[in-house]
C-alpha cells in the first residue's frame, strides 16, 4: 500500500504541474541494472489503482485490457510475465486515471490603457482533464521502486467509448520509450 501511495503522490504532483500536452518522467533507483532482469508478476496487491475518473470506463474491463497492453509493451522488450511461484526478479504495478484541473488566468490594467480605473483586475478559469498513467517496477518485497515510468497528457472533455483505451495505450508508449530492454 506504500508504493500505490508514493505513485499516487508523484501522478498527482504531475498532473499539478504540467504545463504541455505531454509529459514523462522516469525515476530509477541508483545502481539498477534493469537490462538484467527479465521476470516479473503483479503486485500482490493493488496491481492496478485507478484515481480520479476515466470517461466512459467499466473499470474491470478497462483494468483487463491495461494489464494485456501493459503485458504486450513489455514482452516486446523481453520482459517476461510469470506467476508469483515462478521466481519472478520485480513486482509490476499500475496507476491510470484523470483529474481535473483548472488553469487561472488573470489581468490587472492600469493606466494608458483603455481601462482608466487601475487596480481592475479579470481573472479567468478554465476548467481540463489531466490524465495519466505510471508502471513502477518494485523489489520483491514491494517496499522499494526500482524503476517508474510516469506520462500525463491533456485530454479533452470527450463521449464516452473506448477514448480512454487510445488515451492510456499513446501514454503507455511515452512510458515503454523510457524503459531499457531486458537482456535476452
């Protein structure tokens, strides 16, 4: 329950403060060597944690179809799903979801402009969905990150329908772009 809370913190404080469309972080612990593990199965617990609302989402669903995407991006890097029995070398877990933001403008006009009454201030908020998704990679023991890889984007209000599948399978790219292939 550590983990799923450190990941929900470093999604939450993405979200917060993303400034593009995109963006991606990847943390490793120091001295991993990545390349030299290959095995791996889900977290005993909160293998998957979703926060905030995905649009158009029957979360059972969406969470069978994370974790085969999640499955195939790693098998194409040579990493390999096992069961808990079958020595696996790290623990995989899962946060995706979408939050809303508000972004808050705001002007002062002052003298020389058409506006003579200085002090005038004109805020503006506009409200957006940040959405994302991170994999953290955990010691056996599920205490300890060996490697996360974090991507947000801006989505737009949307219908519902299968819009959060292309959404978190572009974002799940971003993430395997930073993962270093395992040794065969």
């Amino acid at each position: 329950m550590k983990h799923v809370v450190s990941l929900l913190l470093v999604f939450i404080f993405l979200s917060g403060c993303a400034s593009s469309n995109l963006q991606s972080r990847t943390y490793i612990k120091p001295g991993e060597d990545l390349t030299q593990m290959k095995r791996y199965t889900w977290a005993e617990k909160d293998s998957l944690s979703f926060l905030g609302v995905l649009f158009g989402s029957d979360h059972q669903a969406l969470a069978a179809r994370l974790k085969l995407q999640t499955t195939k991006a790693l098998s194409s890097q040579g990493y390999q799903y096992v069961d808990a029995d079958e020595n696996p070398q790290f623990r995989l877990s899962i946060v995706a979801g979408a939050m809303v933001q508000i972004a808050q403008t705001e002007s002062k006009f002052g003298s020389g402009t058409i506006h003579l009454d200085s002090g005038i201030a004109g805020a503006s908020n506009k409200e957006y969905f940040q959405g994302g998704l991170s994999l953290a990679f955990m010691d056996l023991s599920g205490q300890n990150v060996l490697w996360q890889g974090t991507a947000t984007q801006r989505i737009k209000h949307r219908d519902m329908g299968r819009q959060d599948d292309k959404i978190l399978n572009k974002l799940l790219g971003v993430i395997m772009a930073t993962l270093p292939s395992s040794a065969s």
